[in-house]
C-alpha cells in the first residue's frame, strides 16, 4: 500500500492506494474529515475499506484532504476546520440544529471552492470524469461533500454522508432536484449527541424527496463510524466502481 503527500487544488491531501505498478484507478474516493480532527484522522479508513472489499484495493485510490483553517487559537494546534462554528454551539449554550440547518454557515462558500479545486486537480491527475469520483467525509466533512455535491457541473459517482447533518437548508432543497438519481449512502449514529439523529432523519428525506438514491443505515451509537457502517460503505462503494 502507498501513501503520498501532495497538494491538489488548494489542498494538502494524502493519496493512498494498493494499485498494482502502472494501474490508473477506475474510481477515486474523496474523503473529508470532520471538525476538530487532525488532517490525517480518516486516512485509516482506506486499508478498512480494502480489506473489507479486496476489489477496492485493486481498482480504486483514496484521497483524504486537509482542512484549510486551523483551531490553534482555540488551543487546538493539531486539529482542522472547514468553516468555523458558532461559540455559542463549540460551548453548548445552544445547540439547535433546526435553527442552525437554516442558515448558509460562514465560510462555507469558502471551505467549496477549496474542494472544488481539489476535485478539479484529482479528475486533471487520474483521467476521471467526475463521474467516477466518489465524494464523502465525516461530520463537518460530509456537510461540505453534500454542498459540493449539489454544485458541481456534473453530478459525482456518489456521496458517503458520515454521521452529517442539514445546512444551507433552502439552497440544498433548491439544487437537489437537478441530483435525480445520485447515489447516496448516509449513515447515522440513534445516540448522536453532537449532531442529532432527528437531524439526519431531516437530510434523508430531502434528498429523498428531490429522487436521489439514498441508502440510509442507522447504528446503535454516538458520534461515529460504527463497523456495520463501513461495511455496508464498502459495498456502496464496489457498486459504484461496477456502474457505468
């Protein structure tokens, strides 16, 4: 298995894949890590996925990338951001996510144009079309994979929302539709206690509503990826490596 640093876009990433010498990969899985994670917190997942899924190991490449904004000053100097929260949310004093899944979070726009770019310089990199580029992260991670999902010229292969949750209510209700039958897999812990299952529920019907293919697999746990999650992702995965 190989691991590279490179920058990619606007982004630092690193680029994991078992592919025998002078293979190109027939899918790329982007993964983003969620709030307050190092850079590098997903990276194991790619060798889980492989093994759970041998076909994975000789067909695709992971890419995981880094957050641009740093939580040093939060006393945080090792962790990442993709738009910073509200104190008011970081402390607890109001965690309404109702409210919060109804606002364009600040910086957002930002945090899409760096994985926009990245994207753009992986499909440059690999010869893929966009629509061979899996999308996906954890948390924070998966709520800027969605919105870049619903932008993008040309819809992704898939998307993997991990334990994410609704924002840019309107505006995702708004660009959904043109998503029509986008494969999704979203999956959710009942005892989430920092982004709430009921919130999950809320995102699962409305991409269901607007026709995109939602595969929804709710866990008995907290905020996390529980391993009937990542199963059930692999073989998301080796699905989308199979459709053409």
């Amino acid at each position: 298995m190989r691991r590279v640093s490179t920058r990619l876009g606007e982004l630092d990433c690193q680029v994991v894949d078992a592919l025998p010498p002078g293979t190109e990969p027939e899918l790329a899985v982007l993964l983003c890590h969620g709030y307050g994670a190092p850079a590098t917190d997903l990276v194991p997942l790619a060798a889980e996925l492989m093994m759970l899924r041998p076909e994975l190991a000789k067909r695709a490449r992971f890419v995981f990338p880094a957050a641009p904004l740093s939580l040093m000053e939060l006393g945080m100097p090792s962790s990442r951001a993709w738009f910073h929260l509200p104190m008011e949310l970081l402390t607890g004093r109001q965690r309404d996510w109702d409210e919060y899944a109804r606002a364009v979070p600040e910086g957002l726009p930002a945090a899409r144009r760096a994985v926009m770019s990245a994207i753009s310089a992986l499909s440059a990199a690999t010869r893929l079309p966009y629509g061979r580029i899996v999308l996906g992260g954890f948390s924070q991670g998966g709520m800027v994979t969605t919105d870049v999902a619903l932008r993008l010229e040309e819809p992704p292969s898939g998307l993997c929302i991990l334990s994410g949750t609704l924002i840019a209510r309107e505006e995702w209700k708004a660009r959904a539709a043109a998503r029509k039958g986008m494969p999704v897999f979203q999956g959710h812990g009942r005892y989430d206690d920092i982004l709430p299952f009921q919130a999950a529920e809320r995102l699962h019907e409305l991409l269901t509503e607007a026709g995109l293919g939602v595969e929804f697999v709710p866990f008995d746990g907290p905020h996390t990826i529980a391993p009937e999650e990542l199963k059930r992702m692999a073989d998301f995965l080796v699905a989308r490596l199979e459709a053409r």
